[in-house]
C-alpha cells in the first residue's frame, strides 16, 4: 500500500501537478486555497483521486468568509486572496470546502492513520514547529492511531514516539523551509518518507500577477514562491 500524503496545496496548480501519480490512495491534511492563483484546479484534482481530506484554517476561512488566523506577516495576503477564491469557486466547491472534516481517522493496510490540519488538540489553528518535540508527545499520547498526519506548519517533519509516527509532509503549494520546491510524503507500508518536486514556480508568479493584488502583496507571495522562505518565520 503507497500512500500520498498532501497539505497545504493554497491554491498552486502548477505545484501540485507535478507530483508522481504512483500511489494506491491519497490523504489530505487541507488548506487547498488562499495565496495561490488557482483554486478551481486542486479543488478538482483532490476530487478525482477520491482522497480523504480534512479541513485546514484556510478552507474554513474561504467557505465561511471569516478569518483564518494566521500570523500578522501573512494576514493582508490571505485576505486579499482570499475575495479571490470565493469569486471563482462556486457554491458546490465553498460548501464542499467547509464541511469536511476536522479530523479523520482512516486505517489503509492494516496501518491507522488520524489526520488533522493543525495539532490533534486544535485542528485549525495552532502552530506546532518540528522542534517541539515535548509538545508533539503530549499532542499524540492519547492518541490510537499508527501514524498521525499534520500540516499548517509548511514545514516537513518526522517524528517518533515508540511505535507513533507524527509525519508532516510540508506544504505543496507554498514551502517555507528554504526549499521552493512541492513538498510532499509517501508512506510505503507504513513507513514515510518526504520528498520534493521541482515545478514552474515562475508559471505560478505569472498567474498571480493577473490578478488584482496589491504590489506589496504581490511581491511578497513572489518571493514566497521563489525562495520558499518567510523571512517573518525563522526556520
């Protein structure tokens, strides 16, 4: 059983189609729109592969039209996206974003997988680096599961508790570990790895300068793309 483990997609088509088609089923840890010009596409994409997926901060802030709560350095290009997503989805896609799941747990051969955006504790919003390894011991002791998904942080990580594994697969769409490349996870009989894809970031900063975006804003989710480093977030 090859399992592809995708988060935080915001709206990067051309991300997230460069990734391998060689996988028996797909999980989702949200967060398909806002920064990225492109919803429509990952919408769909997530759609035909039939995959399990839940909410992120990011998809309860488009379908809901409230705020995602992110940090200070990120609010003004979420908010200006966000008027975007909600003009060129429809209300099929807004409802379908806003009533997934806030936590899923799937078992796929024999191996139990919970999913969740943020941490277990709060799946929307908390913001849980990799270095907190005490926190994330406290995040998964209860839990049953096998192997507990997490996105929200656009960074990748691998940890293990005893038998658990916490596995964030970094975010597709919008990196920021200083790698611009997608990131993503496969899980191979239950034993993940990370992995990463080049793409046409420059297709993607093109798309995003025809919409109606602020310079500054602009040039903000261009640098993003291009160096996969939020210089507000130290990695």
């Amino acid at each position: 059983m090859r399992v592809l483990v995708v988060s935080d997609i915001h709206a990067n088509w051309e991300a997230l189609r460069c990734i391998p088609e060689e996988f028996d089923r797909v999980l989702c840890l949200g967060d398909l729109v806002d920064y990225g010009p492109d919803p429509a596409p990952c919408l769909q994409w997530v759609h035909e592969r039939g995959a399990f997926c839940v909410r992120g901060n990011h998809d309860e802030a488009v379908s809901r039209a409230v705020s995602c709560r992110c940090g200070e350095s990120m609010r003004e290009a979420s908010e200006r996206t966000r008027q975007i997503m909600r003009d060129e989805l429809d209300g099929k896609q807004l409802a379908s974003l806003g009533s997934r799941p806030l936590r899923a747990a799937v078992e796929l051969g024999g191996i139990r997988f919970e999913l969740v955006h943020a941490t277990p504790s709060d799946p929307l919003y908390t913001y849980l680096r990799p270095d907190r390894r005490e926190r994330w011991a406290e995040e998964v002791a209860r839990l049953e599961a096998d192997i507990i998904l997490v996105g929200h942080t656009h960074l990748p990580m691998i940890l293990r508790f005893g038998k658990k594994i916490v596995v964030n697969p970094g975010s597709v769409g919008q990196p920021r570990d200083g790698d611009p490349r997608a990131a993503y996870a496969v899980i191979d009989d239950g034993e993940p790895r990370l992995e990463r894809c080049e793409y046409d970031v420059e297709s993607t900063v093109a798309a995003l300068a025809k919409r109606a975006l602020p310079a500054p804003v602009f040039g903000q989710l261009a640098s993003l793309l291009r160096t996969g480093r939020d210089q507000s977030i130290p990695v």
